[in-house]
C-alpha cells in the first residue's frame, strides 16, 4: 500500500510518497501536436538510472478518469518549466477552489503514477507491463472548502470513486499505471500544520520555535518552555500561501470552523499588483514567476540599484496586503470569544514577508486590543520548515489513521 501526503499549494506541489520527500511548481503544460517531442532515447545504462531517478521531474502524461473533463497530453509540473512553453496554473483570482478544479487531480494523479514508475524502476519491474497503485491519501483544502463538509466529500470522491488511469509518453512504449485509492483523508490547511506542530515531532522544529520567541520576547523567555508553545490548546495559525492566506482558530485543542477564514488572495496577488506598478515604471517582468526569482536572487553590485528599486516597489505593494491579514485575524479572534495564547505564521509568502514587512508588529498591536493590552506571541515558522508544516501534519495524519 502506498502512503500519499499530498500539500496542493497554488504555488507548488509539496508531498511524502512512501518516504520519499517531492516537490514541483503547480503547473503543467497543455501540448500542442508542434510540442510533442521524439521519445527518449539512452546511450548507457547509467544515463538511463540518471533520468528514471529523477522521473517525476520528466512527466509526460495523458490521464484516463471520470473525474477529470479537461482532455489533452500534459507535461508535468518541472518539465512544463523547463521547455518554456505556455503554462496553465490555478488562477489565484478563481472562487471555484481546489476541490472543483480539474488542474488538482491532474497533478495529483500524475504525481503518484510518477512516484510509481520511479518504484518500480528502483525495484527492477517490467514497465511495459502496466503498472497498479493502490494508495491512501491525506490532502487538505483551505479553510473556505474544507469547513464545508460537502465540498469535502465531493474532493474525496473524485479521487476515491474511480479507478483512474495514467500513461507516460516519455519513451517509444508508453508507460500505463492504474491508480485506485484505499483511503482518502481531507483536512484543512493550517490545522495540519498545527497538529504537526503539536506533536513535537520535530524536535529542530521546536527548538527553532522557542528561539524565535526568545528573541522576540526576552523578558518572558526564562517563563515559557518550548512545550508550553507547541502545546498551547487556543492558537491562531495564519499559513501565508502564494494564492491564500488561511486563518485557523484552534480553541481548546479543535479547530473552530465558524472563526476560521481564508482571505482569498495571497502572496502572489500582492505581487501582481507590484508587477503592475514595475511595468508602469519600465521594469520588464512578464510574470510573478520572474519576479519572485529576481527578488530571490542576491543582486550583482551592476544589479543593486534595480534590485533595491524593484524591492521597494514590492514592500509598498505588500503593507495594504498586511492590513488585510490583520482585518482577518481580528474577525477570527472576535468570533472565537476565546483568549489566544500564540499566533503561528508559516507558509511560503510567510518567507519574505519577515523581513519585508510590519505584519509582525501590526499583529501584535492588534491582538493586545483583544488581551487587555498584553502581548499574544507572534512566532514566524523558519522558512526551512515554513512550506512544509501542512505537509508534515499530512504525513502524521496518514501514517496514523487507522
């Protein structure tokens, strides 16, 4: 039985197959009959071992499912990257969601048969014959599907009402694995990640969290422990994503669903606005991708006055940003009725927003409004942990259910 953790984010594919730790943009490529490239071909054994390894970064697929209405052959998330054609991703701007999109269970299915040809290659099996999966799978959904129960149900259903299909094009004879799941188990953003959290599983993680908050609070330092932190039972978790911001509210250990919200825009809708305002200064960016790379790329001393101008075009973008997460949090914590004790930020747009804004600081002024003027904590996820809390609560979830 293949185990599947499986983090949809609008801006990638975090997952845990079998142990194994994947990662790719979520996108993928439509192909056009001039797209179709000739079958690969290998010159040694040692080529061949080299590119299976890396198979999920090579994907090629069409998909055969009930579930799924978009037809077409499909590169995969990094392959689609690399051959510089027109990608198709969640719109960011879209109401429908993840559970509704075809685009889910596209990189989804693809991920798992891919997972599958890589074990099965590893194990030495024939890949002319077809392939057959059967996996139990935990995914998530942000707060505003995943609170309702019907949306739930029906995203579990499209994966576990049908026996789907994917065939790999890479090679002269295509590559067909089955997929059927045992289990699927949806939850909601950010209370997987605070479930992880809690768990104390990962003792680095924790440490890091009782870091920050030493730094951060000094003088309440020597009377928190780490524990008291991970295991506070009334928590706001705010996952910061490149086309959401969920905020959790955990009240007595649960998720409170009716003080939950999702803020339908998130990291990269700020940044389209900046893009907006770079063009109008002749900045040539063509898309959110090319500017968050920029930004994440150390500039030459030839490239520092543009960076530092482009950066500044951004930060200004990204305050009115701040002001609507910390609306949110504020309508959270009123309808909670409860005192918070801790507030988690994480998330992949929770990475450059330490740094490039006051989120911080706008937060804990208005948290002391609801706390008789004492200050909540306001602990930032490190970024090497921020991206991949739900998935790790995902995984915890998975490996425990029965």
């Amino acid at each position: 039985m293949m185990k599947t953790a499986n983090d949809l984010g609008y801006g990638s594919v975090k997952a845990i197959i079998d142990d194994k730790e994947i990662q790719f943009p979520s996108v993928f490529t439509i192909e056009r009959e001039q797209d179709i490239a000739s079958p690969v071909e290998f010159e040694s054994k040692s080529q061949k071992d080299e590119y299976m390894k890396e198979f999920l970064n090579h994907m090629d697929v069409t998909i055969s499912s009930s579930s799924i209405k978009t037809p077409g052959r499909f590169l995969i998330g990094q392959n689609a990257v690399d051959q510089n054609l027109p990608l198709t991703h969640f719109d960011i701007n879209d109401y429908a969601g993840k559970a509704e999109s075809d685009y889910s269970l596209i990189l989804t299915l693809s991920m798992i048969a891919g997972a599958a040809v890589e074990q099965a290659y590893e194990e030495g099996k024939d890949l002319s014959e077809p392939l057959k999966v059967n996996t139990r799978m935990a995914a998530a959904l942000p707060v505003k599907e995943g609170s309702n129960i019907e949306t739930k149900n029906m995203y579990r259903e499209r994966y576990a009402g049908s026996t789907h299909q994917v065939t790999f094009h890479n090679f002269k004879n295509p590559i067909t694995v089955t997929i059927e799941f045992d289990k699927v188990f949806v939850a909601t953003e950010g209370e997987t990640a605070q479930l992880f959290i809690s768990t104390g599983k990962d003792k680095d993680l924790t440490k890091k969290i009782k870091e920050d908050f030493d730094t951060r609070y000094p003088e309440m330092a020597s009377l928190v422990k780490a524990e008291d932190l991970i295991q506070a039972k009334n928590v706001v978790s705010i996952d910061i994503g490149a086309g959401t911001v969920d905020i959790v509210v955990i009240v007595n250990g649960k998720a409170l669903v009716s003080a939950s919200y999702s803020l339908s825009e998130g990291y990269d809708n700020a940044l389209e606005e900046a893009l907006e305002v770079l063009r109008d200064k002749k900045f040539n960016f063509s898309s959110v991708a090319e500017l968050k790379e920029f930004l994440a790329t150390k500039p030459s001393p030839l490239s520092r006055g543009r960076y530092e101008a482009v950066q500044k075009v951004v930060y200004a973008q990204l305050e009115p940003f701040c002001d609507r997460i910390v609306i949110e949090v504020s309508r959270s914590v009123r309808k909670a009725g409860a005192t918070i004790e801790v507030v988690y930020v994480h998330g992949g747009g929770s990475i450059p927003m330490k740094d490039q804004t006051m989120l911080r600081t706008k937060l804990e002024d208005k948290l002391k409004d609801f706390n008789g003027g004492q200050v909540v904590p306001v602990i930032w996820i490190p970024k090497e942990k921020a991206q991949t809390l739900n998935r790790d609560g995902l995984e915890f979830i998975v490996d425990h259910a029965k």
